[in-house]
C-alpha cells in the first residue's frame, strides 16, 4: 500500500515540481522585483529599521491593543516558527546531497526573489483581509483570489474555484508538511541521540503522544496561544541554533573558502558536458536549491500571509516588509548556516556533495555536528529539531484551521484540531522520506492558485507600493492612503492611522 501511495506521489510530484512550477514559483519573484524597482534591494536598509530595527522602539510592534489581533513580533514569529523546520536542517543536508553543493546557490536565488513573492502575499493578504463572527481577522490566499482575482471581470467564478482548491490542499499540506513529517523528523532526532532505533514503535509512540498532548495545550486555545507560545519559542531556539552553527564554523574557518568556492563553482559547473552530462548536474542543482529553498522559506505558497493577515498593523507594506524579513532570515540566515556546517565540517565531498559515510537527511546534519561537539553534538542537533520541529507544529495547525475555517465556517474549526492533534500520534510512527515526498506534492499544488493570484494581482501590489512610498520616502502626505480592498475596513483603518 504505501510503495503504491509512494509511486502516485512520485509521478504526481514530478509534475508538480517540473520545470514549468520553477518557473513559475521563481518567474513570480523576478516579476515583483522587476515591477517594484528591486524593492528588497533598494529599500533593505527601510525594511531592517521598520521591522527587526524597529523591535524595541516601536509599542505596537511588540504588542497589540487588539484583543482579536496579534502584534507584528508575534507574527513574525509564528510565521517563522511554520518556516524555520526540519527543512532548515534535513532539508539543506538532503539538497547538498541530491543537488550537489551547488543547490546551496540556487537556494539563495530562490530566497531573493521569494522576498518579493512573500512580500506580495502579505500586502495582498492585509489589503483583502476582513474579519470573522468572532471579530478576528482573516487573510489570506483565499481571501484574495475570491475578493482580488474574483473582482476581475469574467473571473468571480475562477476566484472562488482557486480560493477552495487552495483551502483544500492547504489543509492537507497542514497535515504533512506541517505536523506529520515534523512528528517524524522529532521521533528520528531524538531516538538516535538517546541511543535508541529510529524506527522503535514503541519509542516512537510515546514520543508522538507527549507531542500531541502540548500541541492540544496551544492549540486548542487557538491563535493568541500560539502566537504566545511561540514569541517564546521562536527566539530562543533561533539563537540556540545560530550560537551552536557559528562556533563550528569557526571551528573550520580554514574550509569557509574552499565551501563557498564549491558552491559557486557547482552552480554552474560543465565538467563532462560532453553527453549533457554537466547540464543535468546544473539542472540537479537548480531543481534541488530551488524545491529545497522553498520548502524551508515557504515563499510562494501562501501560508505565511495567514498568520500575518492577523497582525494589528494598518499599513499593507508594514506587513510585507517583515515578509521579506521572514524570507532573509530563514534562508539566507539560517539555511546557510547549516550548509556551512556540513561543508566545512568535511563529511562530504566538495566536488560531488556525496556523503562520505552515506549519511543523509538528518543523518547527515547529526554527523556534522557529532563530529565538532562529540556525543553532545547528537543531542544538541534533537534539542534544535524539537524545537523547529514542535514550533512549525503549531505555526501550520493555525494555517490548517484558517482553511478549515474558510471551507466550513468558523464554528467547524474545532473539528479541525481534533485532527490535527490525532494525526500528530500517526505520524509519529510513519516512514519520514514519504511524509515529507508528501509534503513537496501539497506545497506545489498550494502554490499553484496562489501565485496566479499573486500574478493577476500584481498591479494592485504594485499600486499599494507606489502609494507607500509617495507617503514615506517622498513625504506626499496629500496622497490618500491604500489600506485596505474593503471601505468600511478602510475607513476604520484610516482613522487609527
């Protein structure tokens, strides 16, 4: 059954993830940066002081007068502790060594134009955000393919069509990517770090049943708690991760260069073309860093902008700001970081990026770090997964529950978490390679209506744009502000401006 499961999915995937899906997740970043003037180029130094710079300065950045919203910082946060997953870790070890090192490179092309993609996800996502029965707010792909796209003439029935199939393959993607294969991922660090089979059922299940049981604890108590929870989580295990990261890189600062210089050169590397050889190991190389990059940063599927459509900012480029912020930070940051670790810690090879012990996934991390911290090095790499792992949990329930939501109204979002909570013991116990091949097949078909949204709706993301920087940077202060689709939204808005 589940090598027959497994095939489907592979024939399914390779469509998903074929060449016309690159081209479309990456062709979308390069448009918006196209249209915008480089924007997260351009305006870095803007987005670092209105959002990271701007923590401890600004009041409704860190918390929120809104009792039905969460501030910018537990956005942020929530939407990194989603992010910042097994794929930050396994995911890196795995593209090295499917893609060659080169993938590292590529992963960084994805990360830069994928700035521009979650940047016009948030802006789209607060400008057609309304709010439900309980007064909360509710945004996202959804939203703005029934409202945004659905607007479009000829299109109010596309509009709806996209929005439920989006709804729908998020919910299942929720149910992969976000809990079954993290569960899996928890199961496998933690048991090898105490010495025990990765594959222990046993082991295994009461791992999966201790997860559920905390995750029932934020969940059930809906976006506040999470939001709470992981403003906790979410700094503290970003620094553990990044401390433990740059002490080994230090450790080897002699093979720094010899890494970045293997990455570069296995970007575009033409050894043996003759046959088309070099231009399949390119092809490796791109597909890998590019499918990699996005299951880590998650740019251009959609899910973010859920959590940050709840935030209490007013402004839609505020919120698109900290989106490309999420985006730098979980890739270029963290991702590389990882990267480095299994690169200078010599556990590959430079040329190829095979493994020399044949250790991959997370058992190639986990050997990184063993062989810089010794036996600590196990345990330190289970703290880190847990932690990535239990966050994107609760960063993807929410995701789950606001499609949910979408679908079957508000009141049916209970049923939901049931689920989730019952799922997270199942995967505890399921083969982690087909949860997270799963996984890659969800993600792309998220992506799909999504980034049509993004794409027909890219001149409003470039209207609202414009406006902000009339009003910011060239200080028009007569040029009305674009807050939201919605008048009355608009008009509320404005006033708490």
């Amino acid at each position: 059954m589940i090598e027959t499961i497994a095939k489907i999915n592979g024939d399914i995937n390779n469509i998903v993830w074929g060449v016309p899906a690159l081209v479309l997740l990456i062709g979308t970043g390069i448009l918006m940066t196209v249209l915008t003037k480089g924007f997260q180029f351009t305006h870095f130094g803007h987005m670092i002081k209105e959002t990271i710079g701007g923590l401890f300065k600004k009041k409704d950045i860190l918390k929120s007068d809104d009792k039905n919203s969460i501030s910018q910082f537990q956005a942020l946060c929530t939407a990194l502790s989603a992010t910042i997953g097994t794929g930050n870790i396994a995911g890196i070890a795995y593209a090295i060594t499917m893609g060659g090192t080169g993938a590292v490179f590529w992963m960084w092309v994805a990360a830069i134009f994928g700035m521009m993609t979650n940047y016009s996800e948030n802006v789209l996502g607060i400008f057609y955000r309304r709010r439900n029965d309980k007064g909360e707010w509710c945004g996202g792909a959804m939203y703005y393919l029934r409202d945004g796209l659905g607007s479009k003439k000829n299109c109010k029935t596309l509009g709806k069509v996209l929005a439920c199939l989006f709804s729908i393959f998020a919910v299942f993607a929720s149910f992969g990517i976000g809990n079954m294969g993290q569960v899996a991922s928890i199961r496998e660090s933690v048991l090898n770090a105490f010495g025990y089979a990765a594959d222990s059922k046993t082991g295994g299940l009461v791992i999966g049943m201790i997860v559920a049981a905390l995750a029932a604890l934020v969940i059930i108590g809906g976006l506040t708690r999470i939001a709470k929870a992981n403003e906790k989580i979410v700094p503290f295990m970003a620094a553990f991760y990044i401390v433990g990261s740059i002490v080994i890189v230090i450790m080897n600062i002699k093979m720094v260069p010899a890494a970045f210089s293997s990455i570069f050169a296995n970007a575009f590397s033409m050894k043996a073309a003759a046959g088309g050889v070099g231009g399949a190991l390119i092809k490796q190389a791109i597909t890998w860093g590019f499918k990699r990059g996005v299951f880590s940063n998650e740019a251009g599927l959609g899910s973010s902008v859920m959590v940050h459509s709840a935030s209490n900012v007013k402004e839609p480029v505020t919120q698109g700001l900290w989106g490309i912020f999420e985006v730098f930070f979980d890739t270029i940051i963290i991702c590389t970081l990882t990267a480095l670790v299994i690169l200078t810690t010599g556990i590959v090879d430079l040329t190829t990026g095979e493994s020399l012990s044949g250790a991959t996934k997370l058992g190639l991390a986990t050997e990184a770090f063993t062989k810089s911290f010794g036996s600590f090095g196990g345990i330190f790499i289970a703290i880190a997964i847990a932690l990535f792992a239990f966050s994107t949990v609760l960063g993807w329930s929410y995701y789950g529950t606001k499609s949910w939501e979408y679908l079957f109204g508000t009141k049916a979002t209970i049923v939901y978490k049931v689920i989730f909570v019952a799922i997270i013991v199942l995967g505890s116990s399921l083969d982690a390679s087909l949860v997270i091949d799963l996984s890659d097949t969800f993600n792309g078909l998220m992506a799909i209506p999504n980034l049509i949204g993004v794409i027909t709706l890219s001149g409003t993301v470039l209207a609202i744009t414009n406006n902000y920087a009339k009003r910011k940077f060239k200080g028009d202060l007569t040029v009305k502000p674009m807050l939201s689709s919605f008048a009355e939204i608009q008009a509320e808005q404005e006033k708490n401006l």
